[in-house]
C-alpha cells in the first residue's frame, strides 16, 4: 500500500478506535472510579504491550529514555486520569470534541517551544477554535445545570498534554520503532499506575459484579483503544507530521457522537455550532 494511502487508512483506524474510547470510558466509571479506571487502564496495555513487545525496548538508546519517560507522562498518563475524571460531569461527545483541539495546541505548543514556525491562516484557526471551545462550553453549561462544565478543563489540559507529547515524538523519538516507543512507554509507566490503582479501595471492590463488568470496558479501552492505538499513532506521526497524525481528532466527534447518540446523549444546537467552528479553526490551523 503506497504511503499516502497507507496513512489515511491509519487515520480512518484510529477516528473508529478512539472515537469509540469516550464511551468505553463513561461505562467504565458506572463501577468504577476514575483513579481506578485511569490506572486499570494503563495497566491493562502495560501488561499486552510487555507481552508482545518486551524484546522492542533493548532498540531504545540510552539517551532516548528520558524522551520515553515525557511522551509516557504527557501522552498517556496524564489525560488518562484527566478524561476519566472530566466525564464523571460532562457528556462523552462533548468530551470528545474538545480532544480535537489536540492539532490546535500542537500548532501552539510547536511554535512557542520547538520553534515550529506557522502561518497568519493557522493562527487565524486558532482564534476561530478558541470562539468556538467557548460557545460549546458556555452554551452547555447553560443547558445542562446538572452538569459541571468546570471539568472541561480538564480535558483542555489533556488536549495540550496529547499536544506537547507529539511534538517530543516528532523531535526526539522519530527513528525508533513505534513497538519500542509504545512499550517503553508502558513500562514507565505500570508501576505508577499500580500504585495509584492500590491506593484506592479496588481490592475490596474487586469481587463486585458491576466492577467485575466495568472492568471489561476497560481492559478493551487498554488493549485496543490504547494499546493498540499507540502503535498505530505513532507509525503515522513518523510517515506523516505531527499535525496530521492529531487531525485524527476531526472525525473522532463523529464517532463518539454516534455512541453518544446509542447512549441517549444529545447536544443543544448551540453545541452543535460550537463543534462545527472548533472544527473549521482546526482545520484552517492545520492548513500548511
């Protein structure tokens, strides 16, 4: 498969994967909570990464290590805590709107730190984004008083980690396979997520059947919708750019707003506006 080709197939990939994790993660936190879920969830990649992909890690150099500890912290460790939370208050669709904001603040986050330059057209898309974040959130909290749009923020602040995380991977980690990129980061990161995982009440809650059925949510959300992803993620930041590997975030709504939809969730039209502006500001933002 030519490369061009190749790369849209693993964008198309990866909208289905993660556009379904928003509401893995809503069903998830029916049992769980979202200390327990963030951890549960790295774990269960750190365990299927480690097995199919432990020999990977003897490529990564020495020097590279430090790269694999940040894009670990930044790319998956972080927003994994920050998503689970945020949804206990606000709507998975709505969550996943705001993650594709992730090529507006890669925009941002490359040219104030890795000296990325950008054009009056994508800071114009980034003006045209910021109009819009506000109209979703403003509108929805409006709307929607038995909701606390506070927690919004804490999906920006994943959005600017995922951003932040593929600029270190375009810059420092391009020549190292995405296996090895993935289960490096997996590795860092189990023994943390253990520890967090064991310093809530999960072993006294374990044995509960709607913990037990949660569980399942999450151990597809880590296998597949992290995982799994990571990998193919990675392989299209190194094929692609970094701009282009986060657009993934322009049909990602889309399918989380079809499960939302399943899931008896509906947008105000306001919203609606507000989503198909975010969308216009990161697409003129990810224009070259």
């Amino acid at each position: 498969m030519q490369t061009n080709t190749l790369k849209w197939f693993f964008l198309t990939v990866l909208a289905l994967i993660w556009g379904s994790s928003f509401i893995l993660i809503k069903k998830g936190l029916v049992g769980l909570s979202p200390m327990q879920l963030g951890s549960l969830r790295i774990i269960f990649s750190a365990l299927f990464l480690i097995i199919i992909g432990f020999k990977s890690i003897t490529e990564i150099k020495q020097h590279q290590w430090k790269y694999i500890a940040l894009t670990s912290l930044f790319g998956t460790f972080i927003p994994a805590f920050l998503f689970a939370i945020a949804q206990t208050q606000i709507s998975s669709s709505v969550s996943s709107i705001l993650n594709s904001l992730t090529p507006l603040n890669t925009l941002i986050i490359g040219g104030l730190a890795f000296g990325i330059s950008f054009k009056r057209t994508q800071v114009f898309g980034v003006i045209i984004g910021l109009v819009g974040t506000l109209l979703l959130i403003v509108n929805g909290a409006i709307n929607h008083p038995n909701q606390n749009y506070w927690y919004t923020i804490l999906v920006l602040v994943a959005s600017i980690c995922y951003a932040t995380n593929v600029n270190l991977l375009k810059k420092h980690l391009s020549d190292v396979k995405p296996l090895s990129i993935s289960t490096g980061n997996f590795l860092v990161m189990l023994v943390p997520a253990l520890i967090v995982l064991f310093s809530t009440d999960f072993l006294t809650v374990v044995e509960n059947a709607e913990v037990q059925n949660s569980m399942l949510y999450i151990i597809i959300l880590g296998v597949v919708g992290t995982g799994i992803a990571n990998i193919i993620f990675f392989k299209l930041i190194q094929m692609s750019s970094p701009v282009f590997a986060t657009s993934v975030t322009y049909l990602i709504p889309v399918v989380a707003f079809f499960w939302g939809l399943l899931d008896n969730e509906m947008l105000t039209p306001i919203q609606f506006i507000g989503a198909f502006i975010i969308l216009i500001g990161v697409y003129l933002s990810s224009k070259k």
